[in-house]
C-alpha cells in the first residue's frame, strides 16, 4: 500500500461557520438540496461525533451508488473536521481508503479559507497520480460549489 498525501485549499465568500456547518454537521440536511443532480440522499448512524458514518447516495446515471465515511474528529470551536472514506465510490479498484484532514478560516479579503490535506491510500503498488488527484480534486469541487451556490442562496441556512 502506498500513501498520497495531498494539500488542497480552496476559498469562498461564505462565512466560516457557515460552510464548516454545511460541509460537516448539516451535511444530511444540505447536500441533497444544494446538490440534487448528484446526491439523491444521506444517511447518518450516529451522533456526528468520531465515530458516525455518514452514508451518501448518489443520483441514479453519475458512476457510482454510494460512498461511506467514519467521522475521525469534529472540533466545533475550531472550524475542522476529519473523516476516512472507508467504502463505495472508486474504493476497491484503485484505493483501499481516502482520508481527510479540513479547516475552515476566514479569508483574508472575507469570507473562507479552506484547507484539506488528502491521503490517498493505495491498493498493493498502485501510484495514485497527480492527473488521478486532480480528477478527484474537480468531483469534489462541484459539491463544494454547489453547496457554497445553496449558501448564497439561502443566507438563512446554517448559521
């Protein structure tokens, strides 16, 4: 097995607090409706906390079903949020495990900063590449994007 640690960063104009709530404690709530083409559901087992897994059910004709995740550690206080994507997705061909490392900072011009650092966790002696990483990298970003889009959308939402 090899690992593929990968800094990410990216920015938003929606407010810390905000985008850590969506992205991390109301994520059931908010991926569903700022992301419908995507994500048909999730479901949660547990409290939030280390520990839960979080189950999200992707829309019918995108490549896969489903993804799961554990919670690692959730520090409210400080914006950040862990997990380990343990199953579903492209996991079992090319990787054993994706695991995530987020905080959440206000931007210096306002608004976030997001930092993620990314381990990707190979199956045998596969080498995740860097045109492997960004591929992942732009799957991500349209959830992020969309839930930043429902945010803007909806300056009610997860205050």
């Amino acid at each position: 097995m090899g690992v593929f640690p990968y800094d990410f960063e990216i920015t938003s104009p929606v407010t810390p607090v905000r985008l850590f709530n969506a992205l991390a404690v109301e994520a059931d709530k908010v991926f569903p409706k700022a992301a419908p083409q995507a994500i048909k559901s999730v479901e949660v087992d547990g409290d939030g906390g280390p520990g839960t897994i979080v189950k999200i059910n992707f829309a019918e004709g995108l490549p896969y079903q489903y993804v799961k995740h554990q919670v690692d550690a959730v520090d409210k206080a400080n914006l950040s949020y862990s997990y380990s994507v343990t199953e579903g997705g492209s996991l079992g061909i090319k990787l054993e495990k994706i695991s995530y490392e987020n905080k959440f900072a206000a931007a210096a011009g306002g608004g976030t900063l997001c930092k993620s650092l990314m381990k990707f966790y190979t199956i045998g002696d596969y080498v995740y590449t860097e045109e492997d990483i960004k591929a992942f990298i732009q799957r991500t970003e349209v959830l992020y994007k969309g839930v930043e889009a429902y945010l803007l959308a909806n300056p009610n939402i997860c205050n």
